[in-house]
C-alpha cells in the first residue's frame, strides 16, 4: 500500500524532503524566508524529524506549508537508533527538543519505509481540530465586586532596548513566571470577563487584552496590522498596542493550561509566542513564549511572530 497511500495522502506532491529539518522550517514557512521554494499556499511539503519531548523520543512524519503544520504519523523505527541519533545531538538548549535524522535514519526509512509496499510500520495520526474556538472563560464578569485586597501593579509600558541583563532584572522585579531564568516566578493576575466574547481585563494591571491575536507576521507588517484594526474599533476601542515585555510576560503562568501553554485557557492556543515592544541590544526583538514559558529573542523581520493585543483602561 505504501507510506502516502496509507496516510490517504494521495491528492498531494507525496515525496519527501530530506533536506527540511526542524531547524529550517520557521524560516521557510512562516516567515516567508522560502516564498522562492514554496510557491503557495496549498503546497505541502513531507519531512521526517524526532520528537524528543516525550520520555521516549519517537520518529515522526510531518506535514508543512506556509503557516500549517501537522505531525501526520509516527513511525516504528528501531527505538536504540531513534535513541542514538537523539544522544549525538550533543548540547541543546533547554527548548530545543525536535531533532533531525542522521544518515542512519535516513538510509533505514528509505529501506523499510518509503520505498517499500509495507506500511506496517506506519501510524496514522488523528488530525487535531484547526483554530481554537473561544468559548466561555469561566472568569468572574466584569461587573462584579472586585476582592477589597485587590494589589494593583504599574507595569512598564513604554517601548525599550534592552539586553539580557534588563530581562532578568524585569523578571525578578516583578517575580514573573519564566521557565528559564525564574521557574518559581508567581505573578497574580485578576481576570474579569468582557462578556464581548473577545476581551478580557487583568485588574491588577488595568490591561484588556485579545484573547486571541493576529496571525505570525513580521514586526513592521505587525504594526501595519494594529493600525487597520483600530481604524476599525476592534471590541469598541481604537487604542490597542503591542505589550511591552513586563506586560507580556504578565500573563504568564507556572502550570500548563489544558491547550498545552503557560497562560489562562481563557486565550486562544493559536498564538503560542507573541511579538512584544521591545528591541534587543545590539541586535534583534524580543517575544514571550507560551509554550514553553520563557522570553526570548529573535529577528524582528525574519522569522516574525504572533500578536496579541492590549489596551490600558482609563
């Protein structure tokens, strides 16, 4: 029957690219960084990687295009090899666990994978559900009394330059969750609903925010974005910003939610990192992680990132 055929694959180009690695897939599909390789949209382009999030790192089988990816089978390959080619990675940082494969791999796949009729090594993956659909918060409303010991917090809302040092100092100042530089960080929120379906409001900050965003972009496209949505008074309101990097990272929280990140369920799943305004010296932008729990830098331009909104109360 055959790896695609299985995988009912058929309609798409079915070949496999050896040459994509997990390494080089942001630059090539959600940045654009390869519009020459891809050519549109409904391209789909097949690589094999290792998962190694998982206590037993396993061999995958992934599916990408320009802004979709999808894990679409697991593959049953001798687990003290999938191991092994994990082990000799060497050194990798503490949020770097898809791994490409080694010749090893790549030589057993095309003997007793791909290019052979049996697919008994083949697992098809269910796909997950596109788009998290926000539905109720479970969040007191906003109309209701707020606790008498309620702190509130001024957060930095300015734009800023800053270095690693200026991370970790905003991160202990505010005892802020980062997985990386302050795990035990226990910043309180208090949510309220909107009841627009769209927003909610942290008292402690007098921030609202989207609980959703907008779509991985780069900074200048970004801010081109928020221009046209406050033009069109997105929630009633025509004063929304990119956070700056205390307000980001306000959000975050200690325990992964049920859609698998360090923020309240109440936001959507499909910003996993966002965007936030502030530059790095010399070099680069700044985002804060949901996924993982963490700040980081990055270019600004390439690869870009997700957006999620907010706006100080009066």
């Amino acid at each position: 029957m055959g790896l695609f055929d299985k995988l009912d694959l058929a309609g798409n180009p079915t070949t496999v690219d050896w040459e994509m690695t997990p390494e080089y897939t942001f630059g090539t599909f959600e940045s654009w960084g390869g519009k020459e390789r891809v050519r549109s949209k409904k391209e789909r382009i097949y690589y094999f990687f290792i998962d190694a999030w998982v206590e037993t790192p396993k061999l995958c089988l992934m599916e990408r295009g320009i802004k979709h990816a999808r894990v679409v089978a697991e593959i049953l390959a001798p687990q003290d090899m999938v191991q092994r080619c994990v082990d000799n990675q060497g050194k990798v940082a503490l949020f770097e666990r898809t791994h490409a494969i080694d010749e090893d791999l790549k030589q057993w796949l095309k003997e007793n994978v791909v290019e052979t009729d049996d697919d008994s090594k083949v697992i098809p993956l269910k796909e997950e559900d596109s788009g998290d659909i926000l539905g109720t918060t479970g969040l007191p409303a906003a109309e209701e009394p707020l606790p008498a010991d309620l702190q509130c917090v001024e957060l930095p809302d300015s734009p800023v330059e800053v270095v690693e040092e200026d991370v970790v100092g905003i991160i202990k100042a505010y005892n802020f969750t980062d997985h990386e530089r302050n795990p035990n960080g226990s910043f309180i929120n208090y949510l309220v609903d909107n009841g627009d379906g769209q927003t909610v409001t942290d008292k402690v900050t007098g921030l609202m925010w989207q609980r959703g965003g907008l779509d991985i972009m780069s900074t200048r496209m970004m801010r081109k974005a928020i221009t046209r949505l406050n033009q069109e008074g997105f929630a009633g309101y025509s004063d929304w910003r990119m956070p700056t990097l205390a307000e980001a990272l306000s959000l975050m929280e200690q325990e992964c939610n049920g859609k698998d990140q360090h923020v309240h369920p109440a936001f959507s799943s499909d910003q996993p990192f966002i965007i936030v305004d502030a530059t790095r010296r010399p070099g680069g932008q700044w985002f804060v992680d949901f996924k993982h729990g963490r700040a980081y830098w990055s270019s600004g331009t390439i690869p870009g990132g997700f957006g999620r909104l907010c706006r100080r109360e009066k």
